[in-house]
C-alpha cells in the first residue's frame, strides 16, 4: 500500500496489521546484530577518540599561534629599537647642523628642549585617550 502523499515514512517499507497500527521494518546494519552495549561501547570510544583528536589539534594550533606572536614580538622589538636608534641619530643630525649657527651648547638644549615639548604633547594625548576609554567604560 504505497501513497505518494505519505509523511515521513514514505520510502521505506511499511504494512498494517490486524489491529491498524503502523509497523515499519527496522534498517538492518549490514548485516550485523550488534547489542546496544556494543553499539554504546563504540559511541563512546569513538566520542573518545575524537576529543583526543581535537585536543591534539587545538594544541597543534596552540604552537602555531604562539610560536608566530613570539616571532613577531622578536620583529617589533628589533623594529622598535632600530626606529629609536634612527631617532637619536637623527637628534645628533640637529644638534650637529645647529652647532655652527648657535653653538654646541644651544643646539643640544634647543635639540633636547624641542624633543621633551614633544614628548610631553604625546603624553597629554595618550592620557587624553585613557581618560576618554574610562569615561566610555564607565557609562
């Protein structure tokens, strides 16, 4: 008695009884008539298995990722110390072009003088930028 219109069991073999219940015949595995302890026994040593298989992978990436932040913090720190090495070769640059015009002594102090004003403007902007993260923070 096959319906084209069937629900959900349509497709597979199906058949009533005498007293009009719907039996349909349970998928065979292969062949194989495995207990449900068998079949719970190789759920969780499958389950098992994967995990040991995820944890291996995550620790893989685990390396990955830390061996690739080490490699860049190596790479920023030498960035940074060739960047402030420029920096101070350049500070001697002005020192030495404003040597001859105002002297040794002014030249360093104007040198020394223009570079603490910068670096105290930097540090009001950063602090400006701290105090605008607390106050977004606290609201």
């Amino acid at each position: 008695m096959t319906d084209p219109h069937a629900g959900p069991l349509s497709g597979t073999e199906e058949m009533l009884t005498e007293d009009a219940t719907l039996v349909a015949e349970a998928p065979q595995l292969d062949g194989q008539d495995d207990s449900v302890k068998q079949v719970l026994s190789r759920l969780y040593a499958d389950g098992r298995a994967y995990a040991e298989a995820e944890i291996e992978k995550q620790k893989l990436r685990a390396g990955l990722v830390t061996t690739g932040v080490r490699n860049a913090a190596i790479l920023a720190v030498l960035g940074g110390a060739l960047a402030f090495a420029s920096l101070i070769a350049l500070l001697v640059g002005v020192v030495l072009t404003l040597a001859p015009l105002i002297g040794a002594g002014w030249a360093t102090l104007a040198v020394v003088g223009g570079a603490l004003v910068i670096a105290v403007i930097l540090l009001l902007a950063a602090k400006s930028r701290i105090d605008h993260m607390k106050r977004s923070i606290r609201s």
